[in-house]
C-alpha cells in the first residue's frame, strides 16, 4: 500500500481463481510485487481474496486450496496475518522462521523481503495491513509528542487471548460488513474512527520499543506556560506568530519557554505551531473536492505563507505531497 487511501466509507471487493498466474497479479496488487509457485497438486489449486479498504487500512481474507510458496519484496507497510484454517511459515529477511497459526500472528516488517511457505491445502489466512505513516502518527498521538523513528513491532502477535484476540476479532468484524447493506462501516464519519481504533489497538496489543510508555500513567499537567501556548495555538493556528509573540502569551521569557517545550514536547514552540498547522492542513486535504479547492487556498488558510516550504515539510512530515492528499479523496 503505497499511498493512504480515502478516509471515507469503505470499499469492497472479491476474488477468486484458479490460474496461479491470476492469482499472482491480484496477490500482488493488493499487498506487494510478489512471486507465486504451486508446490502443491496443481489441479487443487485455487485461490480467493475478500478484501476491504478504506483510509489507511485493507481487511483481507485469502483462501488457497493447495500447497504454494510466495516470495516478496518489500511491503512498504506493516501487515499484520494469521490463519483461521491451516497454517504457513514466514521468514522476514535472515531472521529465523515463524510459523503462523490461528493462536500465533506473524507481523511484517515494512522493509524486510519476505518469503511464505504455505504448506498446508485449504489454508485461510486473515490479513490486515497498514499504511506505516500513519501508524506513526497515531503513535505520536497517544504519546503527546513526535516519534522521530517509526516503531518496530514485534515479529509475533499472540491472537489466542487479552489484546491480541481483542484486536484481531476487531478485524475479522470488518469481513463480515460485507454483507451488512447501509452497514456502519460504509459511513464515513464511523469509518474514520474505526481505523483509529485499530490503529491504536495494534500498538496497545504489540510490543514495540514505545510500548512501556504506552502503558505509563498519562503525566499530570503540563508546565502552565507551555498549556498556556498550546491552548491558544490549537484555537487559532493560522495567526502569525514569532518566538516573541508566543513567549509574550506564556507569561515567561523566551530561553525559559523553549526550555519547556524542549523538556515536554521534544521541540520548540515554533515547531509546535508548524505541527500543529501541518495537522489541520492534512485533515482539510483528506475531505475537501479537489474539484473546488486547491493546495494553495488550503495551506494560506492554515497560516502557511511560503508555499515552497511548506510543501517540503508536508512530505517530510506525511510521506506524501499535500497534492496527493486532495487526489486521494
């Protein structure tokens, strides 16, 4: 999944064939470039995908009638799979073998090649993958601060019990709205957050180097100079605001509030007003017809008044070019 997709209701498809070289195209369609051998009786060969996509998630259900053997390269995001029926060994790169199971999920590393032994006729493995910008964002939303790494989850998830089975019966729901007409799912405004719940659900469920933060109590308050800033930044993030200005609304000197922010949020208060502009152009972009609004309106309107760098950030921060945040709605 190269690009995140549209944030609004989700889309559904479906799959099935008996041509490996069919199989092959749609397999690498929806997850990577792959190669697809039958190691199995080929006359048992059969292969079904029901998937669903919507913002920066795809719910997938494969079924393979036979023996086959796939190796891919890199993913470009996380995905996260398990088995209902049968079971397949994974290994990521040089690291040592997993065997995936309906108890035990192996979960994908973005950048590792993957190579996938499916021994086992009539195998149904459920897939979820997941755009990795945006699992590092919802990290640095549950943390209150920037992650300058994205995190590295652990190879295995164990779907049997407590939050891996929570969070894996979260994704086998969204299969079953396939045949649920008007269902909640295919509104955007739930779908929306049912995608932040998994997200957020993955990394409560996983291990990952944040993970121990994740499950430290919330800190009391911030500085009152520091909440002083933040306040007034998040109700008006377009004013033009200069180190001078923002010093002047936390009621301390300068070197004393950058010094905060260092300390609480890991940047200064100029880079705050940059996230937070960054934030509310993205989420204006990810609704508005691109039909009637353009890339420019949109950033003049969040206070962004050198387009150059303010196209730079917007790909360093997101992944992406803001043009094609619009395009993707």
């Amino acid at each position: 999944m190269a690009a995140e997709r549209s944030a609004g209701r989700a889309e559904f498809s479906r799959f099935v064939t008996r041509d490996p070289d069919e199989a092959r195209t749609a397999l690498s369609q929806a997850f990577c470039d792959l190669r697809l051998s039958v190691t199995g009786p080929p006359r048992d060969f059969r292969t079904s995908m029901n998937m669903v996509e919507w913002g920066a998630l795809a719910v997938g259900e494969t079924g393979l009638g036979t023996a086959v053997r796939l190796q891919a390269a890199e993913l470009g995001s996380y995905l996260v799979a398990w088995t209902l029926t049968g079971s397949f060994d994974l290994r990521q790169g040089r690291s040592v073998r997993t065997h995936v199971t309906p108890r035990q999920a192996a979960v994908y590393d973005p950048a590792a090649d993957n190579f996938v032994d499916i021994g086992s006729a009539e195998c149904r493995i459920i897939s979820v993958t997941i755009d990795t910008p945006a699992l590092h964002r919802q990290l640095e939303v549950l943390l209150g601060r920037p992650v300058t790494r994205r995190p590295r989850l652990a190879p295995t998830l164990d779907v049997s019990r407590g939050p891996g089975r929570s969070w894996a019966n979260l994704a086998q729901w969204v299969l079953r709205e396939r045949d649920v007409p008007h269902g909640l799912l295919r509104q955007p405004i739930f779908a929306r957050r049912f995608e932040q719940a998994l997200l957020e659900g993955l990394l409560l469920a996983t291990d990952h180097p944040y993970r121990s933060l994740l499950d430290d109590p919330a800190p009391l308050t911030r500085p009152a100079a520091v909440k002083r800033v933040m306040d007034v930044v998040q109700e008006r993030p377009a004013e033009p605001y200069d180190a001078a200005r923002l010093a002047e609304i936390a009621q301390v000197g300068l070197r004393t509030l950058q010094e905060a922010f260092r300390k609480n949020l890991g940047m200064s208060p100029m880079a705050y007003v940059q996230e937070v502009r960054l934030q509310r152009v993205r989420q204006h972009l990810r609704v508005a017809d691109p039909g009637t609004v353009t890339v420019t309106e949109v950033a003049y309107q969040w206070g962004f008044a050198h387009l150059g760098r303010f196209a730079r950030r917007y790909r360093a921060r997101f992944g992406e070019p803001p043009s094609q945040t619009l395009r993707a709605r």
